[in-house]
C-alpha cells in the first residue's frame, strides 16, 4: 500500500507542477480573462495528470515507483476524460477522449519520453 500511495504522491506532483507551470505561462498579468486562465490551468493540470501517472507506474521510468499497465491505462483515460468535461466536448469527443487517453497511458513512456518540459 506504501508504493501506491507513493506513486499517487508523485502523480500529485506532477499536476501541482504543471498547473504551476501553466499559470506562470499564461500570467494573470497578460491580458488573459480569468475564465480562459482556469481553463488553460486545468487543462494542464490534466496532462500533469497524465504524466505523472506515466512516469510513476510505468518500469522505463526513472522515476517509477511501481509497475502498473492498468494504472497509466487508467489514469491516462481519467485526465483525458476530465479534460473532455473540462472543455465541454459533446459526447462522441468525450469517447474519443478516454480512447486516446487510454492509448496513450496503455503506450507509457513509449511517447511520454519525447515530451519537453521546457
């Protein structure tokens, strides 16, 4: 139980960092409305989401904590899902939604590798 409470911590993190990431990105001080800044900060929080359950659950990660296909399956559907709630897409964008997210969650570190954070 200690290894996914961890893992759960750094998929945690993940999101904190990239919401993080995308409020200092798109700064109150630009000429934003607050609406589209939550918007844009959920939105990244989802793909912190995303990641950091790639890089906690998958065995190519240096950061792995615990080995889980049906956890990054899981939570890769569950961040495009509430990314597809966040955004108000009709139904068959929703669907398509959690398919993509479980494809790439299910795929790991096969593409999550290539991301740049900076």
């Amino acid at each position: 139980m200690t290894h996914l409470r961890k893992a759960l911590i750094l998929v945690i993190l993940f999101v904190v960092i990239t919401v993080l990431a995308g409020l200092l990105h798109a700064a109150p001080w630009t000429d934003v409305s607050l609406q589209r800044l939550m918007l844009w900060m959920a939105s990244c929080g989802c793909v912190g989401l995303m990641l950091g359950g790639i890089y906690a659950f998958d065995a190519k990660s240096e950061l792995k904590i615990r080995s889980s296909v049906v956890g990054r399956t899981v939570i890769g559907t569950t961040a495009s899902l509430l990314l597809a709630v966040v955004w108000r897409w009709p139904l068959g964008g929703i669907a398509l939604a959690g398919s993509i997210g479980a494809a790439l969650g299910y795929l790991g570190m096969l593409w999550a590798k290539y991301v740049d954070f900076y």
